[in-house]
C-alpha cells in the first residue's frame, strides 16, 4: 500500500516579522508537533532582527525587503512562488502594500497586542500600546487575532482573548500577560482557519 493514505496536508505558511521573532518561534514549535502547517518562509524589514536567527536555526529561508521592494510587484511573486495558505504578520510592523492585500484578499492575518479597536492604528505596537493601556488605568487587555485590509488593525476580527490588568501591573508585566496570551492563542487560531476555512492550497 501507499505511503501516502491519511498523510497530513502540509499547509505552507509565510510569516513576517520584525523583531525577536517570539511568535514565529511559538508558531514553529507548534505546527512541528501538529504536522498541519510549516513555515516555508520568513519575510523581515529589519536586518538585525532577532527573528533572522530563529529562521537561520530551523533552517527556512528569508526574504529581506526595504521599503522599496516591498512594494514592487516582484515581491508579490516571490510570495505566490510559495503557495501559501496563510501570510501570518508576528510582530511586523509596516503596513502591508495593497498590491499584497489584494493578491492573498482573506488570507492574511495579523495579531495586535491589544483589545481592539482600542489602542489600534499606526505607531501602536509592542511597549507603546502597554503603556498606553496602562497609563489609562485600564482594567483589561488582550490580544486581537485579525485579518488584514488596506487600513491598519482595520480588518474584520477573528479572536480576541483578555488578561486582567491589576493596579500593581507595570507595562512591563502586561507585556508578559500579553506574549503568554499570544503564544498559545496564535498558533491555535492558524491551526483554526486552516481547518474550518479549508482554505485552498492549490
């Protein structure tokens, strides 16, 4: 018989990223245990970049853009070469061209360290939207799992979940609550779309 009966489809995955690179890796270790997804490709604006070393360690080539590029139709090709299932934005901080939006329409998400569309839109990332949370005596934060459109933290929602803010939270201990809510939630909401969308890999 076949080797191939009941194999798992392997959905390829693109991520993009910006920094360390925490929710790449918590992506990574996830889907090698699952085995539904892989991540065939690491897109990063930022040469020093922490996530360079995460995608130099588990061996998955990366695509080094600058403003330009970004925005030029080759690196859409580059990108369809893939075949991807999903383009995954972990920690990426440039607001995607509408030629990329246009070309994955429904396929890309991204996930935003805050309850939105509170603490939302440009210059709101990572330590400035805890701060902002904090300064404003909130009682809650959390994360939200979103697809992407033309408009920054825009797109239509796909997961939200909460952590209590106590009194005593300096940002910095939100921003712990937060990667431990985005470690577990990210990869598990992927591993969602992938199944109940059945997004085609064709």
């Amino acid at each position: 018989m076949g080797n191939h009966i009941g194999k798992p489809v392997m959905h390829p995955l693109i991520l993009f990223a910006s920094g360390r690179g925490s929710n790449v890796q918590a992506v990574i270790d996830y889907f090698s245990k699952e085995q539904k997804a892989f991540v065939a490709l690491i897109v990063c604006n930022n040469p020093e970049a922490g996530v360079l070393e995460i995608a130099s360690r588990h061996q998955i080539p990366v695509q080094l853009i600058d403003r330009k590029s970004f925005k030029e139709e080759a690196f859409v090709e580059v990108l369809k070469q893939y075949k991807p299932s999903l383009l995954v934005l972990a920690g990426f901080l440039w607001k995607v061209p509408e030629s990329v939006v246009a070309s994955f329409s429904g396929k890309i998400i991204n996930i935003h360290p805050a309850l939105l569309p509170k603490y939302g839109g440009k210059g709101m990332y990572g330590m400035h939207v805890h701060n902002a949370v904090v300064a404003a005596n909130e009682k809650e934060s959390g994360i939200t799992i979103h697809f992407v459109n033309e408009h920054y933290d825009e797109g239509a929602t796909i997961v939200q979940a909460q952590c209590k803010l106590l009194p005593e939270d300096s940002p910095e201990h939100l921003a712990e609550k937060i990667h431990k809510l985005e470690h577990y939630f990210f990869p598990r909401t992927i591993e969602f779309l992938l199944k109940e969308i059945n997004i085609d890999i064709d």
